[in-house]
C-alpha cells in the first residue's frame, strides 16, 4: 500500500513539473512570427539598394497588413488622419470624388455633386488607371488618395476607363476647395419635397431638420422624396439620426463584430422633428453604407417605398483608432445589419420598384449618370418682392429637374399615390 502512494506521488508531481509545458511551446508559435519579421526588418535595413529609415519600413506593414484584410482597412499617416477628420467635418482640398480599391482596381464610388470630377464627367463605377502618368496597379488605396488631393488650383490627370468604354480617357481636374453641402431641396409640387443628401458629415441631419422645417412654416408638407442616389456614406450616427427622421420607434440598424456579444443596437424614438408623411426613397449603385443603412431600415418597417437600382453593397464598420504618434488605424471591425437582421455587404439593398435612369437624349455624349446641378437645388426662393416671379422661378426648376430625371418623375407620382395604396392594401 505504502508503495502504491509513493507511485500516485511520483506521477503526480511529473504531472505537475511537465504542465507548464504546452503553454511555452504556444508562446514560442506566438512569438515566432515575430522573430521571422525582425529578421526581415534587419535585412532590408542593411542590405536594400536605398537607404530607409526604420519607421518607413514599419509604416508599410502596418499599412501592408491592414490593406491584405479588406477594400476598407488602412494604415492612416499622420496627414491621412487630419485629412479624415476635415472630410468627415464638410471641407478639404481636393477634386471630389470618393474612391475604393476592388480586386486590385481603383474604382470611383461617387462624385460628389457640383465639384471639379462631377464637372469634368467622373461616373460611379469609372476605373481610374493612371494618376499623372503613374500606373494604379500596385498602388494603396490613401496612396491614390494623397495623389490625388493636392492644392487649390493645381492640376491632376487621370487616365480613367469608363463603364462600356473601349479605350481610356484622359481627364485634366483642376484641384479646389471642396466646400461640401450635404442637404439640398427643392419644392416639386405644393406640399411635396425633395431632399437630397450628398453625404452623412456631422451636420446633414440638423441641416436636413432646418430645411424641413422652414419648409413647413409656409406650407402644408404632404410627401418627402429623399434621394440618396451617389451618396458614399459617411457617419454612422448621422446615418441613425436621418432615419429617426422618418421613424418613430423600432430597431433602425444594429452592428456586430466578431463576438456575439459586442452586438449593439441603434433604435428609433419618437421626437419633436419625426416626419410621418408618405417617403419614395431614390437609390442606385452609388448610394454606399450610410445611405444602405437609412435605405434598409425604411423598407424594413415600410415606411418608405424605395426607388431605382441596387446599391452598392457596404456593410461594414470601420472604426478609427488614433495612434500616440498621430497617426491612426482604419479597421473593420464590425459588419451592420438591417432591421430584419440581413447583412447587405457584398450584395446591397434592392428597390422596391427597379427603375433604371435614362440618360436624356440631349445628353447622349456626356452619359450623366446624375445630372442635378447646384444652381437648379437653391435652398430659398429668389423672390426680391415679387411673389409671382419667385414661384415662376421655384416651377422653372422643379420643370427643369423633372424633366430629366425619370426616376424623380415617377417618385413624385407614387408619393402623391402612397396613401391611397396603403389603404387598398
């Protein structure tokens, strides 16, 4: 018996020396990888054709491996990340157009209405090939993005591919201050509004409020049409706040990331500001991730019926992580969710009614894909005391938007037919 304990006691205590073990050898694959870069990073220091300081070269990693995870993650200099901040708060210096890296191709998301690419006929789907001469094949997406901002009246060229186009062009953008306005209106009929948002920047839901608002001061609001058509997106609580507009309580989107648990909610509630009036909601294929999550969570509790063409199909969270040497991270970290609890990256959100644009005869040769201008979306009525020419004015316009875009005329006539068919249904 005596024996048989001395046994248990021996192989206990082997058990006990020996645990520690596996937990090492996890360390050492841990840190392995470590030690391989280190070694690559002594290498290149020493023996590269060119001398580079030991930041640049730990710079592009970072960068390296964030943009091997996704189109959206991104290693942010420490002008990057200043220059993030001014295009989220509503002006930067630039030619205007919102782009994104898609199987190795920089491709244009958007325009942005009534800038320097909107004017010289940048398209959303345009494939950008060269930037002053230098191939894009190889390039990082803020690479393309600092090549291309620049100064206030210098030049850029891009030598872009259109959609269908059999050989590229080349287009000279003179750079300007981008000033972006992200709410425009217009008065279509007595009590029916179009509201344009070009972008979600930390204003749009208070300047789309205001324009509601004075709005109704002088007429009886009966319909919204909202056009979200080339927004490329932006804030992920201004996305929230714009559909809050329209709704008055309910789940509006939700975000989760890798773990179950860090799930979080956005829900509705009922404000002073909601609109209950009939909603036609315009999208195509460059309305991209703020634009999805408003456009999702109206026909999700059909509150708006939507118009158009599929959207473009972001649905992910990136999230912005400041480093202690000013510069930054983008990282994806989160994929957001309609209502109903479908995730739309990769495959977009799908109008009600598919309606695609057509382009109007007149414009054949510039094939516009969105052709509203600045000067036809005043936000007031240049009256100067005449009330007669100021609502001949407002008509002209309305005409003249209508007129050309027969999404907008077939959206002014279902709003003016919503609450006649939610009662037949």
């Amino acid at each position: 018996m005596r024996k048989t304990l001395w046994m248990i006691a021996i192989v206990a205590l082997f058990v006990v020396s020996v645990a520690p073990q596996p937990t090492e050898a996890v360390d050492q694959n841990r840190f392995e990888p470590l030690r391989r870069f280190s070694q690559v990073l002594d290498l290149v220091e020493h023996n590269y054709v060119k001398d580079l300081s030991r930041k640049e070269l730990v710079d592009d990693a970072v960068k390296g491996m964030l943009e091997q995870l996704d189109p959206h993650s991104t290693f942010l200099s420490t002008e990057d990340f200043k220059d993030m901040q001014e295009a989220t708060s509503g002006e930067f210096s630039g030619i205007g157009i919102e782009i994104s890296m898609e199987k190795g191709r920089l491709i244009v998301v958007t325009p942005i209405d009534d800038t320097p690419a909107f004017k010289a006929g940048l398209k959303a789907g345009d494939i950008i090939l060269e930037i002053d001469g230098e191939s894009t094949q190889s390039i990082s997406l803020m690479e393309a993005v600092g090549k291309i901002k620049g100064k206030r009246g210098t030049d850029v060229v891009l030598t872009v591919l259109h959609k269908n186009a059999n050989k590229p062009d080349k287009i000279t953008i003179t750079r300007d201050s981008i000033q972006i306005k992200s709410v425009k209106h217009q008065e279509l009929e007595d009590g029916y509004l179009y509201i344009r948002l070009t972008r979600f920047s930390e204003n749009t839901t208070r300047e789309m409020h205001k324009a509601l608002t004075e709005y109704k001061k002088s007429h009886t609001l009966k319909g919204v049409i909202l056009d979200l058509r080339n927004n490329p997106g932006g804030l992920l609580t201004q996305a929230v706040s714009v559909a809050d507009t329209f709704l008055d309580e309910g789940l509006i989107v939700y975000i989760e990331g890798r773990d179950k648990i860090s799930r979080k909610d956005f829900m509705a509630k009922s404000q002073p500001t909601d609109i209950d009036v009939p909603v036609v909601t315009l999208i195509n294929a460059g309305s991209a991730s703020a634009s999805e999550i408003v456009s999702g969570a109206l026909k999700d509790h059909d509150r708006a019926l939507l118009l158009g063409e599929r959207t473009f199909g972001k649905g992910s969270v990136q999230t912005i992580i400041p480093m202690s040497d000013g510069s930054g991270i983008k990282l994806t970290t989160a994929l957001y969710y309609t209502p109903s609890g479908r995730s739309i990256q990769a495959e977009g959100i799908d109008p009600d009614i598919v309606y695609p644009f057509v382009v109007p005869v007149d414009d054949k040769d510039k094939d516009d894909r969105f052709i509203l201008r600045e000067k036809d979306l005043s936000r007031h009525l240049e009256n100067n005391g005449d009330s007669k020419k100021g609502k001949s004015k407002t008509g002209e316009k309305a005409k003249k938007m209508l007129d050309r875009d027969n999404q907008l005329r077939l959206g002014l006539q279902l709003v003016k037919q919503l609450p006649r068919l939610k009662e037949i249904k």
